[in-house]
C-alpha cells in the first residue's frame, strides 16, 4: 500500500493509496487544491473544513456537467453549450462549404 502526504490549501495530509498511484493521487490533490485557491480568490475568510467543502462542490458541479454531456453524446444528442465551440464549428463549416464550392466550379 502506498502512502504520499499532500498538500491542499495549505495543509498536509498523509493519504495511503494502491502501489503506483501516488503520482495519480499526487496530481489529483493539485487540482482539489486549484479548486480551493479559486473559493479563497473570492474573497471571505473560510476554515479549512469550509474551503473543502466549497471546492469539493465546485468539483461535484463539473463532474456534474460532464455526465451530462456523455450521456448526450451518447444518446446522438447535441452537446453545443459551449458558444466559443458553437462559434468554431460555423467557422470550420463555412471553410468546408468555401472549398466544396471552389471543387465544384469547372
């Protein structure tokens, strides 16, 4: 059983965790950290116990919205909530509509 001590907003802890899923759970740690630093940008004073809680629920919202998205996909549903994504796809349509054109000229 493997053991790494991470650091999330500032304080340490030991977790144990399978052989060779350290740096697995290492790289996990960080982004539960990033989660937290982005509730801290907020502004407020929260405990450590608080910060945790508001990161895991940010975290639990984008898994969230990730199962619903794969649920979509799979079901041959659109998954255009993205307007940046909307906006590339007409852009990448039209140059393919632009060039079917241009074969299609004699």
């Amino acid at each position: 059983m493997g053991q790494v001590t991470v650091r999330v907003g500032g304080y340490s802890h030991p977790v144990s965790c399978e052989d060779g899923q350290e740096a697995h759970l290492v790289a996990l740690a960080a982004e539960v950290d990033r989660r937290v630093h982005s509730v801290r940008a907020m502004g407020g004073s929260f405990g450590e116990n608080r910060l945790l809680l508001l990161a895991a629920l940010l975290l639990a919202d984008e898994v969230h919205d990730l199962k619903v998205e794969l649920s979509r996909a799979r079901a041959g549903q659109p998954t255009l909530d993205n307007p940046a994504m909307a906006e590339r796809l007409v852009r990448v349509a039209e140059r393919i509509e632009g060039i079917a054109a241009g074969l299609e000229r004699p």
